[in-house]
C-alpha cells in the first residue's frame, strides 16, 4: 500500500488525474467530497488531501510515503525528502512584482511582501540587498497598492492578476512545477512500489 | 535475572552495550561540557545552527556539547602505533531543523581511533550492521564511499557553490535537476555521466560497484572502488550479506567526512537512525595524527515505532 499526499486545490486534482490514468485510480475520490482520506486497496494506494504547504511535512515525517508538491513548497521549507520527479505540470513562476510606475530607490531598505519568508530572503541576501520582508497569506497584489510595501515576491502563472491590480514582473526568480517527492525511509522499504509508479508515470 | 519487563529502548541499549564491549569496545564517560572555544574554532563540524551557552563559575564561556565525535576525538590519545576503541551513550544538545528550538537527544555510538585499515574499517561496519539487527529484523544499512565523489569533484576544479549544489541535488535524489545544473555550468560531460549514474545508484554493493568500475577517472577513484569491494568481500564473509545496499544519496558533506560512509535506516521509522563514517579530517584539523572511523544511533527516532502507517 503507497500513502500519497495531494496538495488540495487545482494541483491535487492534476496530479490525482495523472495518477488515476495509470493504474492508481481511487473511486471514492469522485464519491464524497468532504472526506479527506481515500483509499482504494485493489490498486494499493491510499490517497491524502493536505494543505499545499504542508505536504513536505507529511512526507518528511512519514505519515505519507510519496507527495505531490509545488517547487515553491519545497523550497520555502526544505523538507528532508527525495525528489524523484518534475512532473511537468502545474508551471509558473516565482517572481518580484511591483506597480507600473515604480522606480527602486537604492539608498533606502527595500520593503517586500510575500508568502515565500525563506525565497525571498534568501534571494535578497544572495544580492546584498538590504530589505524589510512583511509575511503575509493572501492578496499579496494589495500590498504595493496600499504603499504597505515597495514590491512583492509571489507566484505568477498568467500575470492577469498582476496585470488587473496595475503591477507587472520586474525580475523572474524561479520556475516552479509540481514535483514528486518520497520519504527517505519510505523509499527503501517500499522501494518496489515507488520504482513501479515511477515507471508507469 | 528476567529482564524482559524493560521497555524496548532500554532492552536493545543494553544488547548494543554487550555487542560493543565483546568487541573489545570500553566505555567512554564524558563530562557534559565543553568550553565554548572548541566549537567556534570547528563551527564547520557542528551539525547545528546554536549551540547551548553559559558562564561557568570561573567566567569561561561554557556549551552543552551538540556532538560527541568532535569531543573524543579531542581527548582520546591514540596514535598510528596504538589503537583506542571507545563507545558511549550521552545526550546532545542541538537545534531542531524545523521548530529552531533546542532538543536533547540521545546517541549511542562507537569510535574506533588509531590506524584505521581495512580490517579496523570492516569491524565498525559490521557492529553497524549488527546493531540496526538488535533494532529490528527490518532494517536496510546503506553504505557509500566518499572518496569517489571526492575524486569527480577535484577533476572538476568547481567552485565550492556548485559542488554544495551537487551534492545537495545526489542528497535529494534529484536527477532532472542535476543534468540541467551540469549542463548550464558546462561540467565536462564523461563527469556529468559518471554523477548522473552515482545518483542513480541503489542496490547490491557488488553489482552497483562494478558499473562504476568501468568509469573511473582517474587512480585516487580506482583505489576508492577498490576499497569498497574489498570491504564488501569482508562484510560478506563476517555474515553482513542481506539488508545492505550501495546508496549514495546518503552523503551530505564531502569535507567532514572522508572514505566509507554509512546511514541505517528501520522500517516503519521515517528517519535515519545511524549515521556514521570514516573522519580522518576532523582528526587532521585537531592536530591528531590517528585515523578515526566510527557511527552514531538516534535513540529518540525509535520511540516512534509504534503507531506509524504500514
């Protein structure tokens, strides 16, 4: 039996998709929305639905033994897994935004708003730049409009909403796409199965 | 005496203490600090981010010790000429990598010092492999050998930023990535061959170590691949044949560590509870003329036996 941790939302269905395609389809998935556990024993899975962020953790400490996880996840936490696959899906990028008319003024601490703490402080430090990073969980686009902040670190997919909100990308960071990721423990003892999923997909 | 009553971690400190001391293993006491200075001055072999201060009644700066290797090795007195052979069982102070905060661990372990060969090498592998035995019938001993990644990486002559990026991309499995990095940093392409296929490698020591045979690079590889066999002959004929495997993802650091490398692993335990391995370095930058070789068991990981998803 593999436990395979999905990010809830858009990315897990993709990935549940994929994986039903080749062989680990889960009939209950389609039966009862609210549940957050499903498995299915004649095709040996046993899928959760998790928080995005926290599908590292589940992986990591072995409650699952694969996942299926956006890049961004993995490095603004670092789990201690093994990444086995780019799965191709799921693409944006990991991006600073700030609005239209905005010129940066390098005497002055750079103030940035963000989800991604680690990205962003670890992008700014790489090139010296002094800044003040200000955590936030949503609608990062307000911040610069609300002079809460100079410029963002977020993820862009189509730039719509940037676009909407009078912001545009002033430097790409990273790419980012979901990844399969494996505990390490997991990855020994059950080293047949993974090596058979990672075959078929 | 009936024993059996003991709960589990007690029962196999006690089995690990008897297959140590019948090896001729004494064991080691240590004080439970250290001065400070010690760590600042090898802050590179401190597997932590902080390390636990305070004022002792003399006004040196005093620190609960985060790691015992660095400890023994600055004490112990052996030489090429006399061998010591210790083991302990102590706690360790160090900083979780996900909550930040302090936590006590302990470790269980042995240190083998002087002049370490093949023999001296095979014997620490093998009370290895011995001791994940007393931890469960389950368990998977994964074995590498530094000194091959070593030789790719000073053929290479790569800036410390891309070897620490290479090894991180082997530590995480993470083959795509590894290609594309080689490729933009223009790494010569029989090397990125020869990491692509160290990455790829899980399995029989034997078998994996004879694809690698065929592409070694220069003599210091030859005598690493050598090395290896050697020693798998040796373990194999000391009755460590199942439940060990060529792995070498295990490897996280190429400067603490030199020659054999070792990580055990339990089923049901989603962490590594052996770490251990060959740190004729660490004996160098304490002016110790020894060789020493030697593994660590995380008591705590075991706790988590029960309960855990099969």
């Amino acid at each position: 039996m593999l436990n395979i941790a999905l990010p809830k939302g858009r990315l897990g269905n993709q990935a549940y998709k994929l994986l039903s395609a080749k062989g680990y389809e889960c009939r209950e998935v389609y039966e009862d929305t609210r549940k957050l556990v499903y498995e299915s024993k004649e095709n040996g899975v046993r899928y959760f639905l998790v928080k995005p962020s926290d599908v590292g953790i589940y992986v990591a400490h072995g409650a699952a033994d694969l996942g299926i996880v956006g890049k961004d996840v993995i490095m603004e936490t670092s789990p201690d897994v093994y990444e086995l696959l780019d799965l191709g899906f799921g693409k944006c990028k990991m991006a600073v935004a700030a609005p239209m008319d905005y010129v940066e003024n390098t005497e002055k601490t750079l103030r940035v708003a963000t989800k991604f703490i680690t990205i962003t402080k670890n992008y700014y430090s790489s090139i010296s730049r002094e800044v003040n990073i200000i955590k936030l969980h949503g609608s990062i686009e307000l911040a610069p409009i609300l002079g809460l902040s100079d410029v963002i670190v977020d993820l862009v997919e189509s730039g719509k909403t940037l676009k909407e909100n009078n912001l545009h990308i002033i430097k790409e960071l990273y790419p980012i796409s979901a990844r399969l990721i494996a505990n390490k423990s997991s990855f020994r003892f059950k080293n047949a199965l993974i090596n058979e999923l990672l075959g078929k997909i | 005496m009936d024993i059996s009553w003991l709960p589990k971690e007690e029962l196999i400190s006690l089995k690990l203490r008897e297959i140590f001391e019948k090896s001729g293993y004494k064991k080691f006491k240590m004080t439970k600090f250290e001065e400070y200075q010690l760590y600042v001055e090898h802050k590179s072999l401190v597997n932590s981010e902080k390390v636990i201060t305070f004022t002792d009644t003399d006004g040196k700066l005093m620190a609960l010790k985060p790691d015992v290797t660095i400890s023994i090795a600055k004490n112990c007195s052996a030489t090429p000429e006399a061998t010591e052979k210790l083991y302990y069982n102590e706690n360790v102070y160090r900083t979780s990598k996900e909550t930040h905060l302090f936590e006590e661990i302990n470790q269980i372990g042995i240190e083998c010092l002087g002049k370490i060969d093949v023999n001296a090498i095979t014997e620490v592998t093998t009370l290895a492999w011995k001791s994940l035995n007393i931890i469960s019938k389950n368990f998977m001993l994964d074995i590498a050998h530094i000194g091959i990644l070593q030789s790719i990486f000073e053929l290479m002559n790569a800036p410390v930023s891309l070897k620490e990026t290479i090894l991180r991309l082997l530590n995480t499995k993470n083959v795509f990535a590894l290609k594309k990095i080689c490729a933009e940093s223009g790494v010569n392409p029989e090397y990125v061959q020869l990491l692509l296929e160290i990455c790829g490698i899980r399995g029989d020591i034997a078998k994996e170590i004879n694809k690698l045979k065929a592409l070694c690079v220069n003599e210091d590889m030859k005598k690493s691949v050598n090395e290896l066999l050697e020693i798998n002959e040796k373990l194999i004929a000391e009755g460590c044949k199942k439940n060990i495997m060529l792995d070498f993802s295990i490897i996280s650091n190429v400067d603490y560590y030199n020659g054999i490398f070792m990580h055990g692993y339990v089923k049901n335990l989603p962490r590594v509870v052996l770490s251990g391995g060959q740190y004729d370095n660490i004996m160098k930058s304490l002016n110790k003329k020894a060789s020493a070789i030697g593994f660590a068991l995380y008591m705590d990981e075991l706790e988590f036996e029960e309960g855990m998803p099969c």
